[in-house]
C-alpha cells in the first residue's frame, strides 16, 4: 500500500503572521523531513522564519477551517485537502506502509501473516489517514491471507491513535507487539519489516493534482519539493517530488 503525501496552498485569512514568516500545517510523519527543509529555506532566504505545526492531518484541517492562519498545508492524504482555503494541491511523495515491532519481536511478526499472533497491535484511528491506508490494506490482504484477516488483526488491537507518530510510540515503550505505520516513522529504537503482501499494492486515493498560483513565500517554499532529483537536498530522503514509488 503506497500513501500519498500532498501539498496545499492556503489563501490568507484575517490573522496573518508578519511577512517575515511561513507558517506550515504538516502531517506528523512529515516532522524530521520538514525541519530539514526549513532549515534549508530559511539559509535561502535570510531574516524569513518557518513556524510549523505538527499534528494528523484532520486536526490541522480542522484548525484551518476554524480560521488559523497558515501559509502551506502539508496532508498525509488527499481527503482532507478540499475547501474555500485551499487555492490548490499536488502531489509531493508516496510512502509505503511497514510493521514494526520492538527489537526483541517478542510476538514473532515477521510480516502480514504474522500480525494476528501479536497480543497487543496499534493501528491509527478510522478518520486519520494512516487508519484508513491501514484499513484498506488489511481487506486488500484478505485475498492472500483469508476472508476473515482483518477481524483476526483487529481482535488483537490494544489502542488506536491519532496520529503515526503516536502510533509508533507506543512500540517505542514497550506497549505494543506490532503496529503500522509508514516507512519513515520506522527507526532504529524498533524494528520493521515490510508487510504488503504480494498483489496488495494500490497508489493512495485522490484525484489528479490541481495547481493554481500563490503568491508570498510560502509559494518560495513549496517550489523547494520541485528541485530535480532531491538526492543532496537535507529532506531529499523523504520527499521526492514527482517520484511514485519514493519510500
């Protein structure tokens, strides 16, 4: 299951910041690739400041729709990224999703298949993308692994959070056996393995981009994911603009 990560423009509201700043709602599995790329803004363009907002993607939407002022909207799906605010988005990545588990893998989860031995999973919530991105890759798995996979996975769910990186913290102190999330979020402190199973592999939804100008730095900013290739940018690791398969 690859998810898609999109960029949107937000038209000013009444309450803006000074000039001098960007302010940049992002997705949380977006936190180390947008510091780096802020970083790098902001050495570009000397006496600008970047502000961010890190949370899941429908609280920041909802803060926007509520009036907060904001220059970029970072989404970890599509779904969140219609509205009067919005002047337009594109695609800026794709992820992919991947087990991890603590390094002793005391459940054994090796991949999919094995999801249902863990005694405690943690999945993302129904309404933030990385629930429904696992969602769809659980009833997508049911053709290799049996009608009733995920009933078998969710019986085994501990918690659901609101966000991926609360979802992977819960691996990280040694509250779950297993959980899913994106192939960034997974580090060293936990191990990970990549659980599609053969055939299951889908681009995320969403229809084909739509651009539209924006004015200000915070179009100077997203024309940073647009840079060919993205291999010596600080946030090229994470974010390829432009590549379907980038991880």
């Amino acid at each position: 299951m690859r998810a898609g990560l999109l960029l949107a423009l937000v038209v000013a509201g009444c309450a803006r910041p000074p000039a001098s700043e960007v302010v940049v709602f992002a997705a949380s599995s977006l936190t180390d690739a947008y510091r780096a790329l802020g970083a790098a803004f902001e050495a570009a363009h000397p006496g600008t400041r970047v502000v961010f907002a890190f949370a899941g993607s429908q609280t920041l939407r909802l803060q926007l729709d509520q009036g907060a002022p904001a220059d970029v909207f970072a989404s970890a799906d599509a779904a969140h990224l219609a509205g009067p605010r919005l002047t337009g988005h594109h695609t800026i990545a794709r992820n992919a999703l991947v087990i991890i588990t603590p390094l002793a893998n005391p459940a054994g989860v090796d991949g999919l298949a094995d999801l249902p031995r863990a005694r405690r999973v943690v999945l993302g919530t129904p309404e933030v993308p990385i629930g429904r991105y696992t969602a769809a890759l659980l009833d997508r798995a049911a053709a290799a692994l049996g009608p009733d996979f995920r009933a078998r996975v969710e019986a085994a769910v501990a918690s659901r959070e609101a966000n991926v990186r609360l979802v992977r913290a819960k691996v990280e102190l040694g509250e779950a056996d297993a959980a899913i999330v994106y192939r960034t979020d997974a580090t060293p402190a936990s191990g990970s393995s990549p659980c599609p199973p053969p055939g299951s592999h889908g681009r995320a939804p969403g229809g084909p981009p739509r651009r539209r100008p924006a004015p200000g730095a915070g179009r100077r900013l997203a024309r940073l994911h647009r840079r060919p290739g993205g291999a010596g940018h600080p946030a090229g690791p994470w974010l390829r603009r432009g590549a379907p398969d980038a991880r």
